[in-house]
C-alpha cells in the first residue's frame, strides 16, 4: 500500500510517499480502506520529532480516517453492529496516513448519513477530544460559559459548535477578525480577537464580572495565568495542548478563593476501553445533532496524499479556519 512517511524529522518536506505492508487487524481490530485521512497538529509535531507515537504502534503519522470495512474480528464487530462493506471513520493511535489503516473497532463510528468521506474524516479526533475534556474533564453544563482559544482551529470549531448546541455561552478567541466573524458564524456567542484585545478584559466585561466558567486551553504557557484571572467560582481550566510553553506562573490565592481548578489531558496514550466509551458518548449524544445538521464539520481545505507536505506547511501557517483532510 502507499504511505505517508516521515523519512526523518524536520519540516514538511520530509513527508515522502512510500510503500509499506497492508497491515492486518488483531483481536478486537478491523482494517479500513482509507478514503480519508485528517490531520492534526499532533501530527505536525510528530514529524518534528516532538510527540513520539506509543511503543509498539505504528510510526506513520495520522490519527483519524474515514473509509469502508474491508476485514476484521468477526465477533467484535457483530457486537459493534459492523459489517464488512460498512462506511465507517475512526480515531487511531497512528498509521492514518495510509491506504489501509488497522483500528480498534470500539473506536469506530459509523459514517453520518449524507456525510462524504473527507468530512467524515474530519470527525474523530476532535469530536473526542472535545467530549472527554470539556464535557467529561470539564464538566460544561448547559447555562454555563465556555472560553475557547483558538475558536477556528480543528478542535476550536468542534468545541464552539457543541458547547452551543448543549446549552452553554461560548466565547471563542481567534488571531483576525475574519477569524472572529467565522467563530460568531459557527454559534460563538462572542469573539475576542486576541492579537488588537485583552482577552481577561473582554471575558470579564461578557460575563458581567462573574467570569467564564471553563476555558479550553491550547496555548498553556503564560495564558495560564490570565485565564486564572478570568474564571469564575469553581471555573475550571481545561489545558490539551501547550504551544505556548510547558511553565506557568498563576496566582495561587485566586486558585483557593474561588476554588478553581486546573487539568488536562492527552488522548493518544489512553487505553482503547477508554477511547470505547468516549465513543459510545459521541454515536449517543453527537451523532445525531450532525445528521441533523445542527453540527456540522468545517473543511478548509483537501490535499492529493501526495502533497501531504503542503498541507503540513498549510497548518503550521495557521491560516486555516476548520479541518485540512488528505484523500487517497
């Protein structure tokens, strides 16, 4: 089959179409012919040489695809009511960016209804990383304030979307006011644009002085601190990423008086009975609000497997609004 390697760390030019064994699926396992293939910035700092895929997994980049059932574990897959020829996307450990990837079934879902391949592809890993972190992790409850930074990154245009279609405000922060246009478009109630405003000023002023109750952080670093500034009593700050640095300087005190706190998470390492059950969540609770149409993927853009390259530099440039997806 063909794939996308990472032929040594380093910018996107490393990325080389090559060729590897079909692989095959293991005990509770099926094999998907990819369609699609989504990518994420865990894979960009994989390439770099920063987020090394678990011991024992593949090393080929990708973490979601969306394609049609070819083999798998008859037993698990007539439990998960899938059948070979069935339409389905998963979220996977690695080996996304491939012809045939290799995934759990328990972290497959089935292929909303009237959904084309690439926008299914586009569903998986921020869906889950959406749900386990802010409505497991953070606990978001319906007439409560979401802050999002980064509101039109992959997981920020899943996270404004969900957390409106649950009930809560949600305040998405983003680097351009067309960026902030597409988050109010999206169902953000307000948008702060991060790079003319102080967001702590701007989420105090929304919320009246109350502040926000959960914020999801991407950035961590010295974002920490003012997000600290800006929580409400009991808030919680949900951190998934740490683009802006591992170390935080916060104030303590503000942390015990309003009795705040501060988590996160990564998703890749978790078990797949983990992963199983955010995924029983999603078909219950997810799946229905995208076939009816009241959450939606958001596609910037589709590269050819081969240019797997350019939609690397595509993302690090952080000029799209939404999913970049390869297609075989």
């Amino acid at each position: 089959m063909r794939a996308v390697e990472i032929t040594s760390f380093g910018g996107p030019e490393v990325l080389r179409l090559g060729e590897r064994p079909v692989p095959q699926p293991g005990v509770g396992e099926l094999l998907i012919r990819v369609a699609a293939s989504g990518i994420n910035r865990p894979d960009v700092l994989q390439r770099m040489g920063h987020y090394a895929p678990p011991s024992g997994t593949s090393d080929l980049p990708g973490l979601e695809v969306a394609g049609v059932v070819e083999s798998g574990d008859a037993a698990a897959m007539a439990e998960a009511g899938i059948r070979v020829g069935d339409r389905v996307c998963a979220l996977v450990v690695g080996g996304g960016y491939a012809q045939w990837c290799v995934a759990p079934v328990v972290q497959c879902l089935p292929v909303p209804d009237g959904f084309s391949d690439v926008e299914a592809a586009s569903l998986p890993e921020t869906f889950f990383t959406v749900w386990s972190n802010v409505f497991d992790r953070g606990h978001l409850q319906a007439g409560e304030s979401l802050l999002v930074q980064g509101g039109t990154s992959g997981i920020g245009v899943t996270a404004v979307q969900l957390a409106r279609a649950f009930g809560a405000t949600v305040i998405a922060t983003a680097g351009s006011d067309e960026k902030c246009a597409a988050c109010l478009q999206l169902g953000a109630h307000e948008a702060i644009n991060y790079k003319t405003q102080d967001f702590v000023a701007e989420a105090n002023r929304i919320t009246q002085g109350k502040g926000v109750d959960v914020v999801l952080d991407m950035v961590a670093g010295d974002y920490v601190a003012r997000e600290v500034q800006c929580l409400a009593e009991d808030g919680r700050i949900v951190i998934i990423a740490v683009q802006g640095g591992i170390k935080s300087d916060f104030n303590a005190g503000l942390v015990l008086r309003r009795r705040l706190t501060i988590t996160g998470s990564t998703l890749r390492p978790r078990s797949v009975a983990f992963k199983g059950a955010i995924a029983r969540a999603l078909r219950e609770h997810v799946w229905p609000l995208l076939v009816a149409g009241r959450v939606r993927p958001v596609i910037h853009s589709t590269f050819a497997a081969t240019e797997a390259a350019k939609a690397h530099a595509l993302m690090e440039s952080n000029q799209h609004i939404g999913k970049i997806v390869l297609t075989w």
